[in-house]
C-alpha cells in the first residue's frame, strides 16, 4: 500500500497562519504575529491614541500613579477610535478565528497600555502572573498529575488573549516563561490555590526555576497567549515608548456566552466601563483606582473626554458584542 504524501502548507496562506499560531501557543504558550497593520494603520492609530490622550490631561496626569504597569482600566480608551479601529480589523480578527476555528465570535473590552519613553524605568518590578482561575482545569486531583504535555495543553485550555503593538519593542515589552502553560495545573495543586478568582500571581521559588524571555515585538505585530501562561510587562529601560492595545475573542456560540452575558457587555459599551480580557463571563473593572486616601488620583469623570465612533465602526463593534 502506497504512503499517504506528506501535506505542505505554504507560508503566507490562512492555513499557514493558523498552524503557526496553533503550533507555537500549544509548544510555548505564546505567539508573535507580525504585519497585522501596515505602517500606515500603525501610524493611524498611534495619531487616534495621542489625540484622545491629550484631551485627557487629568489622566495624563494620573497614569503613573493610578495605571503603575501602564495599563488603562478606566476611562476612554476601551471604546477609542484607536481600539475600535483594531478590535474590528479583519486581520486581527482572522487570527482568532484560526485558533477557534469559527468566524462567529464575541469580544472583551479591555483597553490598551501606554509607557511614556520619560517614564522612569522600573527593572525590579515582578508581578508574572496567570489570568485564569484554578476551577477551570477539568482534573484538578493530585493524583492526575503526571499528564503529557499533550494531556497538559487540552486541560484547562479556556481563552487566549492578545496585544497589538503600535510600537516596537525590546525592553519595555511582554515577558514569558515558554512552556509555562503547561506547568499551571500542576503549579496551582502544589500551592493549594483553589476557586474561581481568574488572576493569580506566580511566586519566586517557582519563577526562579525556569528562564523567561522578553520578546521582541515590532510594531504592527500582534502577540497571542495561552491565560495559563506566565507572564507580564516590563519596564527595563527608560527612553523606550511603549502602545499597545488588548484584544479577546470568544466563540459565540457557547453555553457560558448566555443572554445575561450579552445584556452586560452591551451595557457596558453603553456606559463606556472597561472590562477585564473575558468576552464572559464579564468582569467590570472599578470605576476608581485605589487610591488610599489621595484625592488627587480621584478620577473626576466629568473631565473625562470620549471619542465619537463612526456609526459603521460603532456598529461593527457592537456586533462583537451582541
């Protein structure tokens, strides 16, 4: 009986695209995407940032201190000209609907992330961490333990989130520990932790272990990673600018996305409220950060000045929504 010929996907195809990204976040838990925006898009969209940036003085004040990772939870960016423009762009998109197979999909509003190249450096600060809670994985038992890599990677497998950058990157960039993603499970039974809380902190006994790498990340690219992975930004060097906006796609058609969900991420759009990376179940991010005391890093939202989307962007990103 003649072989089968070996399949051969040609790079640059969809099919090429979707066996790059499936092999690399199952092997690493991550992947890099380069050329999603063109230069022209990338320059686009950093112009729509800094304009809604600069009405915002209140904020701009505010962002070191309130946003200390560089990472808006609050205000306008969720719902900006700059990120509705990304979240809806078809190749942003495209990469989802590779990894979940289905054109149909629902999406997060979270917001973006901004470090000034002024902004002091901050090389000690570790918060690697996970985004998804330890009742998510199916086998949970100490006795399940000694799962393949294969077995590993299946378990537990729930949302990839993802980032794209409107600027280049080397020191003020995304940190990940390859492979980690298939440690969680096993991370999360040796220390106990239990419950249905989607952010956990990696500790150092475990960190020290295993070798991390800040990755590379050139403008227009985007980078996807497995909610198990560890993970988190730095801030290594002054004089490195750093924009990047977050995007998270789910499928639609799926029990946990019932009508409750939907009703809150359309009310959320409404009320321009920023949401953690779920698509659902939706987590509303405070209206306030902590400021323990400190009036001045109140935000007062009456100063807080909103883009007008387009109607055909509004609605393209409502339809993500419904």
């Amino acid at each position: 009986m003649s072989q089968k010929p070996k399949k051969f996907v040609i790079e640059g195809t969809d099919e090429w695209l979707g066996y790059h990204i499936r092999t690399n976040l199952r092997k690493n838990g991550y992947v890099v995407v380069p050329g999603i925006l063109t230069d022209d898009e990338v320059e686009a969209y950093k112009g729509m940032f800094f304009d809604l940036y600069s009405k915002n003085e209140q904020l701009q004040r505010q962002h070191s201190r309130n946003d200390p990772h560089g990472i808006f939870k609050r205000g306008p960016f969720a719902h900006s000209l700059m990120r509705a423009n990304i979240l809806t762009h078809p190749k942003v998109i495209g990469c989802f609907e590779q990894i979940h197979k289905t054109p149909d999909l629902v999406a997060s509003q979270d917001g973006c992330a901004y470090i000034a190249p002024t902004e002091r450096a901050n090389a000690k600060s570790v918060w690697t961490h996970v985004d998804q809670a330890p009742n998510s994985f199916e086998k949970v038992s100490v006795d399940e333990a000694s799962y393949t890599d294969r077995q590993e990677y299946a378990n537990g497998r729930k949302c990839v989130q993802g980032m794209v950058a409107l600027t280049s990157n080397k020191s003020r960039t995304f940190r990940v520990y390859p492979g980690s993603h298939l440690r969680t499970r096993k991370w999360m039974l040796e220390t106990g932790k239990t419950g249905s809380a989607n952010w956990h902190k990696v500790e150092r006994e475990f960190l020290d272990k295993h070798d991390y790498v800040n990755v590379e990340i050139p403008a227009g690219s985007i980078v996807m990673w497995d909610s198990r992975v560890w993970h988190q930004n730095t801030n290594e060097s002054t004089g490195e600018e750093r924009l990047v906006a977050y995007v998270c796609y789910l499928p639609r058609q799926h029990p946990a996305n019932t009508e409750v969900q939907r009703e809150k991420r359309l009310e959320y759009f409404r009320l321009k409220r920023t949401t953690s990376h779920w698509p659902y179940s939706v987590h509303v991010n405070g209206e306030q950060p902590h400021t323990y005391g400190n009036k001045d890093l109140e935000i007062d939202y009456s100063q807080v000045v909103y883009d007008e989307l387009p109607p055909e962007l509004e609605e393209k990103y409502l339809e993500l929504l419904r």
